[in-house]
C-alpha cells in the first residue's frame, strides 16, 4: 500500500464517518441508512395507525346502528359510508391545506388538492402523504361523530351538505389553530398563548370537541325525536336495537383509538408511543368502571349501553392528556370521565336536547374535561417540561387549555349552527314526522335493513 | 262473550291500548300480522332492483269482553284507530264459548 | 268442534305439549304474542331511563279439538300452566263451523 | 260472515294469495306460527348435539269472507296449497258475528 | 502508535466503510445492522399488511351474509370460513411454488410443502415465509371472491372441492403468468410484453379478475336462484337480511384493503406505501359517491347496498395502478368503477346471470377495467417511468394492459367452466329446489342461524 | 493534510467503527442509530401486535353471544368490556409485578401500580410500558375465557370478582413459573427442570389451560344451565342465537391470534415472527378441515358451529410450540386439536359439565396437548436446540411440558375452585332459576338486546 493510497483511504473514511454523524445531509442519495430506516419506521406506524383510526368509522357506524331502531339502521350504515367518503375528498381538496398549509393566524392557504406533495416530507421524516391519510381519518372521525346525536331524524341530503363543510372548513380551522401553528399555539392573537401554547396531544379538543359541539348544534336545530320527551321533564326511552352491534362498536372504536392516540406521535421511533398506549388503556378501563358503578347506584343495575359510553368518554378524555400524564393519573381522567359522562347525558335530556347516542357527551363534554385535565394532570417527568395544577405547575398551563376549550367551543357551536340552519331552510335538515315514524330506512332508501326478521312494534316507553 | 279483532296501524296501538283502558278493558292480547284489504303496498329498493312489499306490517289486538261492552269497546277502538286513509284496520266480532283463568281454574264472564 | 286458545307463560309450553299429547291431542299451533290481563309490566332501562314494558311476552297454543274433547282438554292446560301466579294466562273456547284437511280434501271432526 | 283460517306451508303462501285474488277475496292477515298436526319434525345439530326442531314454522292465513263465498274460498285454498305430502296444513272455520271498517265505521258483510 | 498499526487500523476503516457501503455481505454474521433492521421494517410490514388482508375474510363474509337470506347465513360462514382453511393449506402444498417457484412461462414447479425455505429470504429482505403468508391470504381473496356469486344455492361439497382447485392451480398460474416470472411479463410468448410487461401492481387482475371470471362461470353454470327471474326480463328483488353485517362487511374490507394495496411492496422501507394508502383510500371514496349518485338518479332513491358496491368497485380498480396514478387520477378511476358495478350489475341480470351480491361486477369487470386503467392513467413520476394513454404514453402500455386482461379472462373462465361442469357432473353443484327453498343452513348443516328470532316467510319480491 | 491529521482521522475511523461494531454502548447520548432503531421496530411490533390482541376481546364476546341465547346477550357483551377493564386495573395494580417481578420461585414482588418504570426498558430493547401492554391484554385473554363457559347463569357481581382476581393473582402467579422466571423454567423445586425448561412460547398453558382449567372449575361449581341435561344421558342442544355473529367472533379471534404468536417475540427484529404466523395459520385451517371432517362423518352434516371450534382448537394448541416447530407439523398439531376438540366437548356433556361455548374443551384441554406437542414435535431447525420425541429428541422435553401441564392444571383448577365456592357462599355465583328462565338481560340489567324484533320462545331441544 502506497502512502497515496494510504491518504486516499483515510479520506474515504473520513467522509464517510462524517457522513454517517450528520446524517441528514445523506438520506436521499446514499441508499439505506439509519435515517432512511427512521423514515420507513415512522412512515409504517403513521401509516398502521391511520388504518386502525380508519376502522373507528365502522365502530361509530355499529355504536349509533346498535343504540338506534332496526327501522334506521340502513340509514346509519350509509351515513357513515359517505360521511368518510365525502369528507375524504373534501380533505384532499382543501380541508388538509386549511389545516396544515402556512397561511394566517386562523386558517392555511396551502396544499389545494394536495399538489406538488409528491416525494415532500413532513416533520423530516415521513412522506407528506402519510402524514394526509392519518389527518384525513382523523377529519373523518370529527364528520362522524354529528351523525350520532341526530341520529332518526336527519334528512340524507342534509347530511351529506353538513359532512362536506366540517370536513372542508369547519375542521380544518380548528385544526389549524392548534395543529397548524395558529393563533392557540402562537402569541398572535393573545400572547399569554405564545409561551403556554395549549396541549391537545391527539385531539381531545381538535376532534373530539368540535365533532361534539357541532352535534350540539345540530341537536339543537333539529329538535328531539318524536316522542322522546313528554311533558313535566318525562324522558321516554327509546332503546335501541342491538346491544351486540353497539358494543362490537365499542371494541373496534377502542382498537382504533390504540391508533388514534399512540399514532398520534406520527413516529414509530418515538418510544413515548408505549406510554400513550397503557394511559389510553387505562382510562379506557377506569371510565367503564365508573359509568357501571353509578349507573348500578342510580338505577339499582348496571346499564350496559352506558358503561359502553364510559368507555368512550375515558377515551375521549385521555386523548389530549395520554402524553403528558401519569398512567395513575390516566386512571383518574378516566374514572372522572365516565361520571361525567353519565351525568351529562342525563343533563341534556333534562334541557330537552336528544342525542340517541349520547354523542354530546362523550365527545363534546368529555373532550373539554380532558383537554382541560392535560392543564390538570401533566407531570414534567412525562410532558417533558410541564406541570398541570395538580403537580406543582400552577393554573397556568390550566388557563392555557381553558382559552383553548372555550374559543373552539364558540366557533364550532356558531359556525355548526349555522350551517344546520342554512341547510334547514334550503334543502331542510329534517324529514318528515310520517317518515320519521315509518322510519328512515323505507323513507330515505326505499329499503328495510332486516326484512327476514319480524318486527315489532315498539311504542316509545316511559 | 266475545273476542274483538282489530287489525290495526302499529303507530296507533299506544293511543288504542290507552282508550281501551280508559274505559275498563284489561285484557288484551297483541300479535304482529301483515295483510292488505284495500290498501295498496309500499314500494322497496335493493340494489337496483325495486319491488312492492304488498303485505304491510299491522298490529292485532284480540280482547275478549263481556257481551254486553262489545259496542263500546268497537266504538271506542273505531275512535282511537281512525286516520281517515286508507289501511285504517278492519274490526271483527267472534263469539267465544267460554273463558278460564289459569291461575284460579275460574270460568265465565268474571275472569275477563 | 271449538277452537281453545291458551295464552300462556313461555316457559310452560314444552310442559303444556307433553300434556296435551298424554291425552292424545297432537294437533296445535303456536305463536308468539303479547299482552297483559291484571299482570304488571316489567321495568327495563336503558342508558340511564328507566321504562315500563307493560306488555310481557307470552305464547299462544291453539287448538281444535272435538267439542266432546274441550272440558278434558282445558283441564290438562290449567293444571300444566298453573304457577298460581299472576300472568298465568288464560284460556278462551270459541266455536269451530268446520275444519279442513288441505292434503286430502276431507273435513269433519277426524281431521283434528 | 266466517273466518277462515288456514295453516300452510309458507312456499304456498304466493300461490294461495294469487288464487284468493283470482276469485275476488282481497281482504287477508298473515301471522308467522309454529305447530305440529301429524308432520314430523326435522333433526337439527347444534355443535355436537342433534336435536328434532317439532315445530316446523307455518304461515297463517286469515281471511273473513261472506258465508255463502265460504266454499269456494277453501275449494281455492285447498288446491292452492296442496302438495300431497304431510304438512299440507289444516284449515278451520269460524262464525264472525261482525266485521267493522275503521276508516269509515261501517259495518256489515259488505266492508270485506 | 506505529506505522504498522495505522496501516492496521486505516484497513480496517475501509474494510468496514465497504462493508457498510455494498450491505449485502454483511448480514447474517454482523450483527445488527442497517440491513438487518431493514430486513426486519420489511417484514413487520408484510406480516401486518398480511394479517389485515387476513382480516377481509371476515368482511367477504358478512358482505355476502347480509346481502343473502337468513335461511342461508350460517352455510355462508361456513363456506368462508372453509375456502380459507383449504386454501391454506392448498397454496401450502403446492400453490405457491406454481406461483413464484422456477419453472416454465406458465407455471412454477418449485416448493413443493415449501420444503427447505427455512432461513431463505425473497426479494433479498424478507424471510420467505412472510412472503408466503403474504401471498396465501391473497390466494384465499381470489378464491372467496367467488362464493358471493354461487350463493344460497351451491352444494357444500361442491363448493370445498372448486375451493381446493382454485388455490391450487387456477390462481397460482394466472398468479405466475403476472408475479411469478411467467409470459405475460416476460417476451416469450409475445415479445411485446418483454419490453411491456403488463402492470398489475397489487392484483386487480391476478385476484380479483380471476375471482370475478370463476364466479362467472361458476354463476353461469349453476344457473339463477329460484324466482330471481320473471317472465319478460323481470327481475325480482330478493333482498339480503342484514344491511348492517353487509356494510360492516365493507368496512373491514376497506380496512383490509390498505394491507392488500400498501402490503404489496412487501417493504416497509419503500415509502411508495404512502402514496399507495392514499390513491387506495381516494379511489373507494369516489366510488362510493358515484354509485350513490347514480341510483340516486336511476331509482329516486341513494341505494345503501350499491354504495357499499361501489366502494368495493373502487377498491378493486384502483389496486392494479395504485402505485402508478396520482391521487387525482385515483378519484377518477374510482368514480369510474363506481359507475360501472352499477350498469354491470343491470347488465348481468339482463343476462339472466344471478349474482347475488354483485361479485362479478365489482371483481370481475371493474378488476379488469382497474387494469386497464394502469395503461390510461399511469404518470411517470408516480410509476417511475411508464405513461399512460392520458399521460403522453400512448398506447402501448394500454396494449400490454389488454392482452393481459383478456388473456386472464379466458383462461380463467375456461378453467373455472370445467371445474364447475365436472363438480356438477359428479359431486353435484347445487343443492335440491327444496334444499334451495328452505334454506341451505338446514339442508347442508342442519342448522339455522337465528333460532331465537320469529322469522318473516319473505315471498320474492316484484 | 499533515500527518497529525491523519493520525485524528485514523483514529476517529477506528473508534467510529468500533462504536458501530459493540452497538451496546452508544444507545442512549448518542441519537438515532442502529440500535434505537432496533428499539423503535421492536416496541411498534410489540405495540401493534397488542392492539391485535385487544381485538380478540371482541373475537370472544361475539363467539360468546352467537353461541348462547339472545335473552343473555347484553349480559355477555357486558361481562366482556367489565373483564378487560377491570383485569387492566387489576394487572397495572399488582398483576404484572407478581408475574414478572423478581421475588420468589412462585410469585414476584415488584413493580407495585408500575411505580418507577418510567424510560426503564425490557428485553434490552422495548419501553416496560410496551411490554407491559402486551402482557395486559394476554391477561385479560386468560380471564375471559371463563365467561364463556359459564354463560348464561352467573350472577354479574360474581363474574366481576372472579375477573379481578384471576387478573390480580392466579393468571400472573402461573404467568410468573414460566414467563417470569419461576420455578418451571429454573431447577429451585424440580431440579430437571433447569435442563429442561418448560417451552410455552405464547402461552397454550399460561394463557388458554390458566383459562381454561378455571372455566372448568366455574362450570363445576356453578352447575349446568336449566335444562340442558335430562334423564339418561340425555344431552339437550341449546343453540346459539347467531352463528353469524359466532363465526364472526372466530375470524376476529384468528385475526388477534397473528398478534398473539407472532407478537411473543416482542421483537419485529426477530425474523422468526414470519415462520411463527405460517405455524399460526396453518394449525387454525388444519383444526378448521378436521372438525369439520369429522363432525360430518359424526353427525352426517358438517357442523359450523363445532367448526368454529376446531378453528380455536388448533390455534390454542399451536400456541406453545408455534416457534419450535415445522409448519408440517403445525397442519398435524392442528389437525389433532380439532380432532380432541370435538370429543372433549361431547366427554364433558357426558359428565354434564355444561360449557355453552366449548371454552373448557378448546382452551383448557387443547392447551394441554398443545403444550405437550411441543415436546412431540419439536425440531432443532426451528427450536434452535430442542427435539421433540418425534424428531429424536426422545422424552425429555416431553417430560418436561407434562411437568408444566399437571401442575398448572393442579394449581388453577384448585385456586378457581375455591375462589368460585367462596364466591357461591358469599355474593351468591349463580341468578335465580326465574331469571336464568327469563334471561339475564332482565334480571342483571333491566334490558333486553334486541327490543325491535319478535323472539321466540325456544323449548330446549332434544
Ligand atoms: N276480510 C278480511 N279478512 C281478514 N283480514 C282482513 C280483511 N280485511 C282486512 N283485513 C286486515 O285488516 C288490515 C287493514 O285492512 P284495511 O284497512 O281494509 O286496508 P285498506 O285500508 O287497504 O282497505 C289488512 O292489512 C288485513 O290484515
Ligand atoms: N280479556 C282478554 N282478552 C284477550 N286476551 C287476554 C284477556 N285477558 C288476558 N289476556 C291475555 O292473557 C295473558 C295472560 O293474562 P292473565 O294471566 O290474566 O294476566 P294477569 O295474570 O296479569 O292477569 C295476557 O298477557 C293477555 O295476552
Ligand atoms: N287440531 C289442530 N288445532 C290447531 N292447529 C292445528 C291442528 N291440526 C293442525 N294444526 C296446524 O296445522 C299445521 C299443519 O297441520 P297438518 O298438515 O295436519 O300437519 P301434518 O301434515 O303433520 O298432519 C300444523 O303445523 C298446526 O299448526
């Protein structure tokens, strides 16, 4: 070996450890290397976990289905296909550019029907196209949720109108207020918010909440269904018609939301994912604990229907939180949740607002409570620098998450209500009593969903 | 003692039962039946394919009563039934022979 | 001949059956009704309210048998439906013109 | 007036219902029942176990007609429904005192 | 430190640079490595895209369950749950190595019991046996295509036998001709197809055109269920029992789907599975619109059933070119076969072809259309390369395209054809018209799905 | 460059490739490399196969409900969400410190509510949270096997304080002897057992014979439902009231199961996971084939139900040996658990041991073999070392799986026996025979499952 060859091979070495240290600069040329593993790392779990929160679309299907009448079910199954087929294509055209695109303080302005995207990266490492379809169910479960609570009633085309906006517009903008560095996150509009940005991990608020106050909105609008409430505060129940649907519903949106929450990371070599999982489960747990527990002291039996709620609302809490907190305190949210949730349905039968599935509750309420608890339960040693109230951290962080949870509430109640009243007065929201009665199967589709079976007829029941 | 059959709208069985009730009648017995008299079928789709359900869903409600109420109770579910369309019901009149209370072993028209 | 007709507990009929064809009766026919004499709805709930099915489920068993047969056959009923609990059930003999036997065109009380 | 009450087979329920069109009866009532005559019942197996399911499921035909269409309507029933073999169905008879229609609380043979 | 060890140690640098720099020799004694995790990314990747594929099984299954009768249900699981099972081990014996073994233009003869596999690798990354588990769920697809077709009226026996054969030899040839090496990618049939093999990325023509072709001819030669046909082209309704397990049906199919489409780059380290899950997801959705609106416009009323069609017509079209189109051209193709499993499916009855829940449209033709779509839609910055017709490539891909298509369609009809005559001539393919009239669940295993229920004696409907 | 400069870059090459060569030291200061990379593809893997595992919650509530009566459907889907949830709490309070905490040979004494594992890992490479997780949803596998066995008669308090302590305490105490380093897999009580420890690679024994071993000891102590014995042997069928929803339960539960096996490795860098989910699938269609067989022969009809049981038969049986042996003999283990499947389950009528939905027969008796067939048919190729008696290894491994097999039944059915008493003589374990009559859905939660349609009366068939 010759002193040049000498020179030339430790040059070679020398660029190529350099290479391999600040391996950013090499990724696309070189072939495979740690950093491009990185990428297929985060590319498959982001991508894994959105087809697990895409499966949360035939659990809210079955929940609704499950807790409504045979009479409906054809209509609901549909719903919820077109909800998530509407709302994805509306997503591709603009909902992800409002949401994620640079732009103003409130809304994006980019990615209109995702053009130029190919072979871009978002957050370093995952293909921006990744990153859309996990944003796109994520926009889908927002849409989905409404459909619940005004459940029995809605007129299909008045649906489909109202699935396309949220997805388009009414999502997207929250989502860019605290996913897509606007105003919640940065100090433009209240510079209190620039230092204590508000922690809504996976959505809590960003989904849960706006797909929980619009459908107060939309319960609102439409009115409760015939015969659900009669005079001097009487609540008729209007059992639904198959607990087996519902809480084969209540497993697969409890797979999904493994997806949903962990996947939110968007990276699989982010190990925090393992702690997201065991938090998400545990309040799962302890929200279906406390939903059994008080509906037995309430009612003298545990009710079914509404520990499959408790589960939910545990869910729904945590996702805001499932990163910051303690899987004790994720007890603890959880168990909180599936109380509230129990009260809180009760609460809106009393303000005469029906909501079949209890939907309000657990997305709506539930999502404020838990975005509320990450100002309440975060621990440092797991949020990586924040303490909520309750760990020394003070009411900052808490009053960060409370501007949050109000000025969504606002917009989506505003906006929600008046897209529901536009739809009513032009192609009206709500079909009529006669079809209602009949149901909406034979009115909507011309169909029946279980034509092989007797029906019978179920009066409404005090 | 006689057994009235009405064959009814299912949305009208609360309002029935309620009447019927009103005026001292217990004992009622509910099936679910289809059929036509005059009333046209519905219209049904499926995949493409549509086709006429010509045997609506109804409710039959069987109660046997003494004799002598037969005209109050059919006026009465006559009252409650009527919507004025067509598929309103029909009403028959059976004569029963006799009636037992499982319970007691009780005969006649005391049991009802 | 005369039609009994026997609504009954649900969970009696296989006893009922058995009893029946010890006398010899193996014609009946069974359907699922519902409905309520002086028995109390049952309280049910769901996801928080609470509601009163006021209408138990029950079975009806009807059969024709010759009229010769009717006292016999009521009898064997009572005794094999009785709990001597409210919701027993009733039985009800209503008047038979004529029966039918569709395989062979015959009619007459040996069809039974 | 009478009842007329058949028991078929439910495959001859088209078939039946088509020939009572043909000859003018419009007005029927069809219940889902169960029962035996002298058919036997069918050998089911459910995991492991077989069992003889004795009540093989029926359709109940009603229908209330003039009395002097009596004949002719279970004449029609009977070659409508017949398939010569055991399970054919048994039909029965039954006076009605009165039939009411709802929509207008007419009575008479002449609301059929 | 001396010459000599610099010597030494310079070396050693370049020893290891290269080894680092040509992966391929370093695998299996090193430790790991880049390559080992890249192995073990493609993997995970493959198994859990397999296992999600696994799970379309059960979507087939409660598809055709709920488009069918009560009397039939139980036989329909059954059917589903036994093709799988033969299928296993049929693709175990010898369906894979007439699929991906060495061998001549027209089938492998490598394999056989996947004898000696143990510790070999395909496609340089991951074990074969990942493949083959890959590759048995996607056999078993082609092969349950087909008993949504035959239903309510196929003999069991019959239908286990044609299960055994279609995973053995009708799906791994066709399978060979396309993936396997075989004359539809190389020149040595038509030499055309060397420098344009046909592209058929995840199989809209090896799976489900060989499903929908043998259904065809499984429909053809087993003939209409009773009272599906009328006089003077009247078609008679014969409406499926449960909207609700049929659209569940769709959902896990769209689920599974994502595995179907993004598994088939066997590598999660081929960041083309973005793209993928998104042109996939696009597809359905617009399928799903377009059928919806065009019973819409046909019957008056938006069709649950054929929404749920639809979206499977735009699955199965979009899984040829997913990897070749862009999203844009995904909402196109998707719409597209939305359209077409509505006309195909009037069209067949017409034909007096009774397929119960449309499998040969939405399998068979929009299968073959998706196919073609690859030669009109590709664009070279997605296929990297190849365009299509609309793209400036002319019509050559388009060709190749054809020739596949048409070719896969002759074969599989003729073989399927045979297959059926021969079970019908000796087993017997149908069941007795009062097996048929009473239900299959009684006649074939003495059973009935929903004894609990009072069921409704539903005459044919006009 | 002077020759200082060399000597710098010769050395930063040497120590470079060192670093990469002893991987071990750099993990933690160092960023992403190689190693994270492992952890990062090991914990996604170890996290997705949980969440599959999680489904099976919903695989064995529907196999449940679809195979018992729609009276009690409410009660099972609810028994089924209380099981997991309250066996979450109960194994993050202490369960997994008694199965994985060092202490003595028979129980652990660490990890009290998981105190302190925060950033800790297992296995070298994935988070403890991960490990945990997945450990937690195989515990609440073991407990709700029970459920089924004892369906349709047990009181719901009772079921719930059974759950919380086969989660708390039984599951993990024999989860400890074999996965925990307990005394079946170390030479403290029997010291042959060091040599020779006991293989259970996924848990045959320590999930399914621990569930259902305890099933047999409840369906003892708890009695026969009313009327499903009479006189004389005679056996009464009591069919389920959905084999739809029963076969859709089977496909979820094979689904879950690819998670379960293959998932044991918690390791996706361990390429053994391919072979391990061939072995999977193919022992399931072997169990499938061969229940199906021979219920033909048996009963003259093929049996879909008995099936569905041969499909769980064969995956509880290859369970244990899934990584230790051929996919040859995985088609026999199979094939032989769907044979025993079928006999167990008529052996356990005759001794009126009444088991609603084979749980005993599929769980505790074909975990049995399966545990044994490991020491049957192991072969090194695959075991890495061990032959089975089959392939040469004569008896010792089988000696020492039956070791683990009697001692495991001795323990579990004794604890659960006398749990279940003490249960019966205090809470009460069984409902009134009125209720039991009238279904649990009434008596235990005021409700009934499917309110809009006819039920019907259902004597007890002979
Ligand atoms: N002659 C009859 N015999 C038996 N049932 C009848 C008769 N006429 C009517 N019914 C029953 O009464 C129901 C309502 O009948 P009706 O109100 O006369 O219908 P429409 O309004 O169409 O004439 C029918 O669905 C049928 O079940
Ligand atoms: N007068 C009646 N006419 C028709 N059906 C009746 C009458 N009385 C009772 N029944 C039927 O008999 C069933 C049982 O009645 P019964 O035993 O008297 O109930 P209870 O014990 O509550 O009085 C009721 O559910 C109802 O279907
Ligand atoms: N005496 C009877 N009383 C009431 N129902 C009867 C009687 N005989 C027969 N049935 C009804 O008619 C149906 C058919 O009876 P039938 O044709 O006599 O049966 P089989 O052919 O077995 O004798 C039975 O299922 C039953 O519902």
């Amino acid at each position: 070996m010759k002193e040049y060859d000498k020179k030339q091979a430790i040059l070679f070495a020398i660029i190529f450890a350099l290479l391999l240290i600040s391996p950013n600069i090499s990724a696309e040329e070189e072939g495979p290397n740690v950093e491009s593993n990185i990428s297929a790392i985060d590319t498959v779990w982001t991508l894994i976990a959105a087809f697990m929160v895409f499966l949360m679309q035939a659990g809210f299907a079955l929940l609704e289905a499950g807790f409504t009448r045979a009479k409906n079910a054809g209509n609901i199954m549909m719903k919820n296909m077109m909800d998530f087929s509407i709302g994805s294509i509306a997503y591709f055209i603009a909902g992800f550019g409002i949401m994620f695109g640079a732009g103003t303080a409130f809304f994006g302005t980019e990615y209109l029907m995702m053009d130029g995207v190919l072979n871009t990266t978002m957050w370093g490492t995952i293909p921006t196209y990744a990153f859309w379809i996990f944003q796109a169910v994520f926009a889908a479960t927002a849409a989905t949720i409404v459909s619940g609570a005004m459940a029995e009633r809605t007129k299909f085309i008045g649906y489909l109108i109202y699935s396309f906006f949220i997805s388009l517009l009414i999502y997207p903008m929250v989502g860019h207020w605290i996913w897509g560095g606007g105003w919640l996150t940065t100090g433009e509009v209240i510079s209190f918010l620039a230092d204590n940005p508000i922690i809504d991990f996976a959505g809590s608020t960003v989904v849960h909440s706006v797909g929980g106050w619009a459908a107060l909105a939309g319960a609102i609008v439409i009115g409760p269904r015939i015969g659900r409430y009669g005079k001097d505060r009487q609540v008729n129940a209007i059992p639904g018609h198959s607990i087996t649907f519902a809480i084969l519903g209540v497993f697969l949106l409890w797979f999904g939301w493994f997806g949903f929450n962990a996947g939110s990371t968007v990276a699989g070599t982010n190990l925090d994912i393992a702690t997201i999982a065991v938090t998400t489960n545990l309040a799962a747990a302890a929200g279906a604990i406390m939903a059994m527990t008080l509906t037995w002291i309430k009612f003298g039996k545990p009710d079914v229907g509404m520990t499959g709620n408790g589960i939910i609302a545990g869910l729904v809490a945590i996702t805001a939180p499932c990163d910051v907190v303690s899987p004790v305190s994720a007890i603890m949210i959880g168990a909180i949740a599936g109380a509230l949730v129990v009260y809180s349905v009760a609460f809106f039968d009393r303000l005469r607002i029906d909501d079949p599935v209890g939907a309000i509750s657990a997305h709506g309420v539930c999502g404020a409570f838990g975005t509320l608890s990450a100002g309440l339960f975060a621990e440092a040693a797991y949020s990586g620098g924040v303490n909520g109230l309750f760990f020394g951290g003070g009411i900052t962080q808490l009053l960060a998450q409370l501007i949050g949870v109000v000025s969504v509430f606002v917009f989506v109640f505003t906006a929600a209500f008046i897209l529901f009243k536009v739809i009513d007065m032009t192609v009206g929201l709500r079909v009529s009593p006669e079809e209602e009665l009949e149901g909406l199967d034979l009115g909507e589709h011309g169909m029946t969903a279980y034509p092989d079976f007797e029906h019978v007829y179920n009066p409404i029941r005090r | 003692m006689k057994k009235i059959e009405a064959i009814i709208r299912s949305e009208k069985l609360d309002e029935i039962r309620k009447a019927l009730g009103d005026i001292g009648i217990n004992g009622i017995t509910i099936s679910e039946v289809k059929g036509h008299g005059k009333q046209k079928g519905i219209t049904q789709q499926w995949r493409g394919t549509t086709y006429k359900v010509d045997l609506p869903p109804k409710v039959r409600i069987e109660t046997v009563v003494k004799t002598k109420e037969v005209d109050k109770v059919v006026t009465t579910i006559v009252e409650a039934a009527r919507t004025d369309n067509i598929g309103d019901g029909k009403i028959f009149v059976i004569p029963v022979d006799e009636a037992i209370q499982v319970r007691t072993g009780e005969t006649g028209e005391d049991v009802l």
